[in-house]
C-alpha cells in the first residue's frame, strides 16, 4: 500500500469514527489479534469478522478487507455498504488503527468528547457510497488516445527548448513510444507538425507543434492511473491547474464577449446611417 493510500485509508477511518460509526473488519482471524487490536473489539467500534463461507457479522459504516478475503466475497458486498475498495495487510491494518486510537472508544464515551471538542456540534456519517463514488471517477474518465499521449510528450520536450521546437530524433522516439502507427509526413500535412530547417542546414531536423497538435497541448489530457485510490489523489493534486486553466478561458471568453458586444454596436451604427 502506498503511503498516501494509508493516509486516505486513515483519513476515512476517523471520518466514521468521528460521525459515531462503526467499523468491520472483514476477514480477519482470531491469530491475528495483539492487545491492542483486542481493545478496540471491546470499544463495540471495531468488529473483526472472520471470513467464513456465507458472509455474516458484516456491519457498520465502513468495511476494510483482509488479505484472505476473496474477490467474490468483495463483488457480493458491493452497494450494500460502504467498502474501502483495496485489501489491507494485517500490519497496515493494524498500523492504521494505531493511528485512530484516540477516537477507538465507546459511544457514550465518545459522546463526552464530542461535546468537549466540537461543541456540540458533529460531523455527519458518510453519505455517499464509496463504490458510487469510485464509479463516478470511473464513468467520467477523461479517454486518453495515442495523439494526446503525443502531445503530452512533445509538450514536455517543448517546453525546454526556448523557441518551443522538439528534435526529429526525440519526435520519432515519441512516436514509438506512443504507439502512433502514422509517419512524420503525414502529420505535417494533417497540421499537427510543422517542419523547420534551420539556417545553413538543407534538411529539416526540428518541429514546431502545428494547429491540431496544439489544440492538443493545450487540452492537457493526461492518463489517469487505473486504482480509484491513485486516480483520485492524481485528480485532487491537478486541481490547482484546472482552476487556473478555468480561470484563462474565462478570461478569454469575456474577451470575445467585449469583441462581440463591439460587432453590435457596430451593427447599429450601421443600420442608423443606412436609415439615414
């Protein structure tokens, strides 16, 4: 488990906690204890079910699976609660739980030190379901093809070279590793590349990104990674160039408002005089 799946995973944790709810563990065997796993079954918050062949015991607001549980038992489970989708080791498991100790504790108990800590005032429980939640990233996917992989990699070789140019060599690597059957020639005459010679030299040996290629570019499609987990922290850390990328077509657009909003009243002008 990466380090930023273990935090989200403890993050989730004290979210339930925290809003008053329950937590099982499924797939967990009794071997598996040490004391202080042993604690928080007392504390009623943490349930540790053992994977039997029906599946029973499963409460709660949040279910985390073992390593022993089966895909088929997880599939089963789907829309009927809120499940981390990732199966945890036994020692992340316990690692993670360590991390949540202050709010492992009995309702009543808890209850106290809502009233103390948010003054009354507590945090719901979980509303949406995880699996809608991992769906919807899913359904909404931004679809990725070989050009935009294109782009992204000649963006990437352009952006170091101070007139925006990228090397006959790198773009043919590029096209390899993209898997883009098309050869140079023809996307120079589809406008995706323009060729440029350079002074004293007769062939060409760099390329400017052309009309289409640059469309691309400035699309920024880039491929998301495949665990909800990963996608979902690789689009929460893209937020600050999708706002500021939200914020340059605004501007744009007020432009051509303001140079639409001239056109008429030009147009009036015009119809004023022809009235005349």
């Amino acid at each position: 488990m990466l380090q930023r799946q273990k935090e989200y995973l403890i993050q989730l944790i004290r979210q339930v906690l925290t809003a008053g709810g329950t937590i099982t563990v499924y797939g967990w065997r009794d071997s598996n204890h040490n004391p202080q796993t042993r604690e928080c079954a007392e504390t009623e918050r943490i349930s540790f079910i053992e994977r039997k062949s029906k599946i029973v015991g499963v409460q709660g607001d949040l279910v985390i699976f073992t390593k022993y549980v089966k895909h088929a038992d997880r599939y089963k489970m789907q829309g009927k609660f809120n499940i981390y989708p990732r199966a945890c080791e036994i020692s992340i498991i316990k690692s993670v739980l360590l991390e949540c100790k202050s709010l492992i504790v009995r309702k009543k108990i808890q209850a106290d030190i809502q009233h103390s800590d948010f003054n009354g005032v507590n945090p719901g429980i979980i509303t949406q379901d995880i699996n809608e939640l991992e769906k919807f990233l899913l359904l909404t996917e931004v679809i990725v093809d070989g050009y935009d992989k294109f782009a992204c990699g000649f963006k990437s070789h352009a952006e170091k070279n101070p007139q925006k140019l990228v090397g006959a060599h790198a773009v043919g690597k590029l096209l390899k590793e993209t898997g883009l059957k098309v050869h140079v020639r023809n996307l120079i005459k589809g406008n995706w590349l323009e060729p440029i010679v350079q002074p004293g030299k007769s062939k060409v040996g760099w390329y400017k990104a052309g009309e289409k290629l640059q469309v691309r570019m400035d699309a920024d499609r880039t491929e998301e990674p495949s665990d909800p987990i990963e996608k979902a922290i690789f689009l929460r850390e893209r937020k600050p160039f999708i706002e500021e990328k939200i914020a340059s077509i605004e501007k744009e657009l007020q432009f051509w408002q303001n140079q639409l909003n001239r056109v008429g009243k030009a147009e009036d002008l015009l119809r004023q005089f022809e009235e005349l």
